[in-house]
C-alpha cells in the first residue's frame, strides 16, 4: 500500500472524503466511508473493492501491518494532521478513513438452497441509521443468510451504521429493493418455502414464544413510528407480537429485531 503525502486538501484525490459532516453523497455515487483502524482493517479484509485509505501523519505507524498482501496497491494518503481535520469538517479522531466501492451481493437464490433452513430480515422503512447498523451485527450474530431493505430505509453502508454495525454490513449481504421488496419476499416464499414472520403491536396477534417454525423464515420489520404497513402485514403468513408486561406499548426495532432473531436462531 503506497503512502502518498498530500499537502493541499483540494487535491481532487481527497474529494470523497471533504466535509463529511455535511454529507453523504457516498450512497448515490457507488462509494461508501469506514472510519476508524478497525472498520478500515475490516474493510481492507472484505471481499469489498477498496479505493483509498486517509489518515493523518500522526496515525501513519498503525497502518504498517496492512501495507502488504493482496491489497499492497491501495493508495494510503497521508495529510497533516491539522489538514486532515479540515478536510473531513470534524475532529479527525478515529485518524483514519477508508474508501470502498459498493457491490451487489449474489442473486439471493444463490444464497438460498431450498434442502436447507434460512432466516432473512426484511426491513420496511426503517429510517433510523442506528436501528439499520443494530439490525446488521444481530443479523450476523444469528447466523442471518441475508438482509433485506425496502424503500425508506437509512443507508446500511452510511459512516453511522456501519460504525454501529461494528463492521458487520461488510459481512451479511444486503440488499437493496426498494419499491420491489414485497414481490422479492414472495419470491423466497417460492423459492425456499419461507414463512414470512411480521413483528407487530396487536392484540390478536400470536405470542412470539408460542411460535415454532421448521421452515425457513423471514422476519419482518417496519417503521420505527408507524411499524409495518399493511401492504408487509398482509403478505405476511403469521403475524406475531412479543408479549410485555402491561405499561410498556412498545420496544425499539433492533431490540425487537434481536428477541425475534434469537426465537428463529438457526441452531
């Protein structure tokens, strides 16, 4: 990995990392940003494109074990400190940034076999970028196949998610369907024979603890105000509620992504 100095933050090298306080242009030009050594190692060890690394002179040393293997022709490019700070529009205390290039996952029906059980979350404008990083390392945890979003939901490859993600976003694959993740769900209804789990507040609803399933499984979840429309929760085969004691109304949606997760656990 060459070490390139720069001295002029308007080096048009730089131009995806300038003011990223203010912006994240990344998630509609291909690109995404890991901050901090150990999401830029986790990065520089996926199966991700990587573009560049940033850091600062004072940060130089912790890059050393990385500057070899197959990814000795990422260019690093080393600022002052004070410069960096500038160009980044913050406090550049994680002293390092990495450039990945976004990629689609596989078709999903290459990570599907149908003789075998399969757990998928489907997210259903779920805007919060912490609850979307939240979802993706519980996903990983439970041995999640994949992770699916549909229109309204924050950027799973955003600095925030991804940081909360602990990294796991460069590890479960996701995908991204927008306007089309209800006809994508029944196509895994078809393809594996998914049950299709949607997590909701009823009262009619069955008791998650009460649910077992053989087959494998797609836990959907919603807004985190408004929760699931009813477009998701008639599609659904089964609608569940977690069961609280009496005063509590609700539970935030990676909280109940994790209790869901933990019930359909592949084990």
């Amino acid at each position: 990995m060459p070490l390139i100095e720069v001295h002029e933050i308007d080096d048009p090298r730089l131009h995806v990392y300038r003011h990223l306080k203010k912006t994240n242009l990344t998630r509609w030009s291909g690109q995404f940003i890991a901050e901090g050594k150990k999401l830029v190692v986790q990065l520089l060890e996926s199966e991700f494109e990587v573009e560049s690394v940033l850091t600062s002179e004072k940060f130089v040393d912790l890059l050393e074990p990385l500057a070899s293997g197959r990814r000795a022709d990422v260019p690093i490019y080393v600022l002052p400190h004070r410069l960096a700070q500038m160009l980044v529009g913050q406090k550049f205390h994680a002293g390092m940034l990495g450039c990945g290039i976004r990629h689609a996952p596989p078709p999903l029906t290459e990570l599907v076999t149908p003789d075998r059980r399969h757990l998928f979350v489907a997210c259903a404008g779920t805007e919060n970028p912490d609850n979307i990083g939240a979802i993706l390392r519980i996903a990983a945890a439970f041995g999640v196949t994949a992770v699916l979003l549909g229109s309204g939901c924050s950027d799973p490859f955003s600095r925030r998610a991804l940081r909360v993600s602990m990294g796991n976003a460069l590890r479960v694959p996701v995908f991204e369907y927008g306007d089309e993740l209800s006809a994508r769900l029944l196509d895994l209804k078809q393809h594996c024979r998914a049950e299709l789990v949607a997590s909701l507040l009823a009262d009619d609803a069955e008791h998650l603890r009460d649910v077992t399933l053989e087959s494998s499984v797609v836990v959907l979840l919603g807004n985190e105000d408004a929760g699931l429309s009813d477009e998701f929760i008639e599609l659904a085969d089964r609608r569940v509620t977690i069961p609280m004691h009496s005063g509590t109304d609700s539970l935030n949606v990676s909280v109940a992504a994790g209790i869901f997760l933990h019930h359909f656990a592949l084990r």
